[in-house]
C-alpha cells in the first residue's frame, strides 16, 4: 500500500482529478451506468420481424393456405423491412468503426445457448431441404407466385434456397454497409456479392427456366460447381436446343482455367472468394458475426490443409474416371465411375458444402466450407500463394500486438505473427476480406496488388521451385520462412 501511495503522490493532480482507493472503499463495485435509452426505430423493426415470423407461422400451419402476393408480403416482405430497418438503426447513431464490446459474453456471438440453436435450425434446415424437402411443401407453395413471374413455372425446393440464399446476403449486406461504412473496400465488395448473388446466381437462372433453357449459375466455376463438367452435363448442355447450352459450357471452360488463373494472379484469392462466389457472399453477410469463432490453432491449420487438398484430389479424380469411363466401353472405371459421383455429390456437395458449411457458422466461424472443403479455394490459394501479384503488407514497427487481425481472420491466419515480424502475409488460406485490416488501430496492415509476383517473399522469383518445396511438407506458424 505504501508503494501504492508512494506513486499516486507521483500523479499530477492536474492532470487526474480524483484518486479511488480500492482499499479504503472495501472493494465495492463501481456505480453501475445508466442503461442506454431504447432505440424506437430498432423497436419498430423489431415489430416488424415479429409481425412477419408470425404471418409465416400462420401460413406454414394452414393447411388450406395457397401461395399469393399477400402471403409473401406479411412474411417474407416485413422479415426483410424489419431486418434492413434493424441494421440501420442499430448503427445509424453510433460512431464508425469497429467495436468489439461483448463479443466474447455473447450467448450468441460466442458459442452460448443463443449460437447453438442457430447452429441447430441452420443445421436442420439444410437437412430438411436435402433429404426431406416434402416437409418444405408449404413454404415453397408460398413462394410460387414470385416463382411464376421469374421462371413461369412452380417454385420447387431449389427456388426456395436459392430465395432464401440471396435475401440473407441482401438482408445482411445492409448490416454489412452499415458496420463497415466507413471503409470503402468493404462497402464495394459488398455491393459486389450482393449484385453477382441476385443478379448471376437468382435472377437469370430464373430467366433461363422461364426460357426453357438450362437453369445455370454464371457465378460458379469447376471445381466448386463440380458437376458442371461431368461428361452428362456437358452432353445435355452441348445437345440443348439453341447455342445457350454450348456457350455455357465455353464459359465454363474459360472460367475455369483462363480466367482464375489470370485473375488470381493480379488480384489474389479474393477476386473470387470475397467478390463474386455465393459461398463467400453468405459468409461475408449472414456469416460476418460469427467470424471470430474459426480455429487459430496449428492442428485446425494442418487439418485444413490435409482435408482442402483432398478434397481437391478427389474431384479432379471423379472428373477423370467419369470421362475415362464416358469413352470407354468397360472396365474397372466404369464400375466405380457412378458410386464415385454419387459418394462425392452426398458427402461432399451436400453434407460439407450445405449442412456443415453453413450449419456450424455459429459454432466455427463462418468459412467452414471455403477453408477447410472447398476445391475451388484450394486452386485459387496455390495461385496466390506462389505466382500472384497481390499480398498483405505489414508495418512491424507500428504493431502494438493487440491481436485484432488474428481474432477476426475468418481463415484462422496468425496475422499478429507475420505483423510483428514485418512479413508480407500471402498465405493461400487468406481470400482477402481486409477485415484484419479495418480492426488495426495502427494502421498496420495493408492490401496491395504490386507490380510483379516475385517480391513477395524469399524465394519467390522462383515460384515453381517454392511450390515444390511446399509439397515436402510446409513449416507451422512460428517458423521464420516455409510456411503456406
């Protein structure tokens, strides 16, 4: 106590007004603030979404209901106001920037009650829309007037998805807009998923259905739309009437290998992976809560790279023996060719893709699918990792290891470590979200696309014998130089 008394008596009273002594006062808890005033716009919208979860219930139980304007309106009309208008008010009078106040309390931020039964009803969705979608009959019956106007045909599970899918990343792209609006990258990428999910990925495939023409998403490439070059997509395509179906296997093929390798190779990972794909979109929007929650640890980083890397050996393998055994009149190819395609559309497309991908967002962060199962982001990250132009630049000197970046990296990336140290992070988990970045107090870190590839990191002028390096087996995190 005396040392104590010793430097308070140090203290410009100037400069501190007030002296508390914890001891003389018995250690009571500090006066307990005012509770902040109730914001009367999130309370509207808050009656908004109870008005509309009701009018969905009501319909979902009648069972002489029957899909019409009026019924999308009172449910998923007044869910979108009220979530929009909710967003809005929630940031509308707060400062910008980012706040991390109660993250780490939160029942539903951080793995409490509140996040496991949205686990559980994500989960169960995906479930239900796979394997048991006639228990989805009245919720696709009420979408099928706006199925009717879009695609002049009934609305089936595929269109409820899809409908549900993109008015998450709308609704939650608001939410987006308003907690990053005062960062411009973040504002355009989001308007970027939000344009290519409504527009590529909903409104034009429903135009091709209402054409009769193959319902196609420009906005996915091989191997992510794994089926998309099987030998009996591309001969329904090539055999469609018209050339809608030959051009769409031509931008399937552009795409795939001229078109991500070009653009990765000058602007990374992230051109794809935070701007266009509708797996990213979701995390980006619906997802960004719960991004602090993806595994950091050295085991979670070994994981991701034996099951990513697998995964991508395993389509290139079934798109292999599918064609092989396309040409070939017999053989063991042809025996195991169907079982392959249909193990790797069950496991892979449906229960990592669908129902873990998106289920365990508020379990595990939400890039559960991209980091550890998607064959597309394995191709992209190889790229980036050895031949692209873009990295992180980092300021050693201003880092004052406060370990924002590493806790909001959505791909479990230790971006404290190459911070501290003055390395560029070009490792090929990262997609380029910037969100290490706008939580930087310093200003540390720093998204570029530099003039060559090869000044990137030691031994980058010579990229393929990096590559080849890496294949004997990658260093873990703390390593000076090797890891990927």
């Amino acid at each position: 106590m005396s040392t104590l008394q010793g430097t308070t008596s140090l203290i410009d009273p100037e400069t501190i007004d007030y002296f508390y002594d914890e001891e003389t006062n018995g250690f009571d808890e500090p006066v307990k603030q005012p509770e902040p005033q109730k914001n009367p716009g999130q309370i509207l919208s808050a009656g908004f979404i109870g008005v509309g979860v009701l009018s969905l219930i009501v319909y979902l139980f009648n069972d002489h209901a029957t899909g019409s304007w009026m019924g999308i309106l009172l449910s998923f009309g007044l869910l979108t106001i009220g979530g929009i208008t909710y967003h809005w008010f929630s940031y509308k009078n707060t400062i910008p920037g980012i706040k991390h106040d109660g993250i780490m309390f939160s029942g539903s931020l951080h793995r409490g009650a509140i996040a496991w039964a949205v686990g559980i009803l994500f989960t169960g969705f995906y479930v239900v829309l796979y394997w048991w979608p006639e228990y989805l009959d009245r919720a696709i019956r009420l979408v099928d007037p706006l199925a009717m106007a879009m695609a002049g045909q009934p609305a089936n599970q595929w269109f409820l998805f899809g409908f549900l899918y993109t008015l998450a990343i709308l609704i939650f792209g608001v939410r987006m807009f308003m907690k990053y609006r005062h960062n411009r990258y973040h504002q355009i990428r989001t308007a970027s998923v939000m344009f290519f999910q409504l527009v590529l990925a909903f409104i034009i495939p429903q135009f091709l259905r209402a054409l009769n023409e193959p319902e196609f998403y420009f906005t996915y490439f091989w191997p992510l739309k794994y089926d998309v070059l099987f030998p009996g997509t591309v001969d329904y395509l090539v055999t469609s009437p018209g050339a809608l179906g030959t051009f769409m296997v031509f931008w399937t093929m552009a795409g795939s290998f001229i078109a991500v390798p070009v653009l990765t190779y000058f602007y990374g990972k992230r051109w794809y992976c935070s701007w266009v794909c509708g797996c990213g979109g979701l995390a980006e929007t619906l997802g960004d809560p719960w991004r602090h929650l993806t595994p950091k640890t050295t085991l979670s980083w070994k994981v991701e790279r034996l099951i990513i890397y697998s995964v991508l050996v395993l389509i290139i393998l079934t798109t292999g023996v599918l064609w092989i055994s396309n040409t070939a009149e017999s053989g063991f190819l042809s025996e195991i060719a169907e079982p392959l395609k249909q193990w790797y559309g069950f496991y892979i497309g449906a229960v990592f893709a669908g129902v873990i991908g998106v289920g365990f967002y508020p379990l595990l962060g939400n890039r559960v699918w991209c980091r550890f199962g998607c064959p597309m982001a394995a191709v992209l990250g190889i790229i980036q990792r050895f031949f692209s132009r873009f990295r992180i630049t980092t300021n050693g000197d201003q880092c004052m290891s406060c370990g924002n970046c590493t806790t909001y990296c959505e791909m479990g990336i230790d971006v404290r470590a190459y911070a501290e140290r003055g390395e560029n992070i070009v490792r090929s988990s990262c997609v380029g979200c910037g969100i290490c970045a706008a939580v930087c107090p310093s200003g540390v870190l720093k998204l570029e696309n530099g003039a060559t590839h090869q000044d990137r990191y030691p031994g980058s002028d010579k990229p393929l014998s990096a590559f080849i390096t890496s294949l004997k087996g990658a260093k873990v995190y703390g390593d000076k130089e090797g890891y990927v």
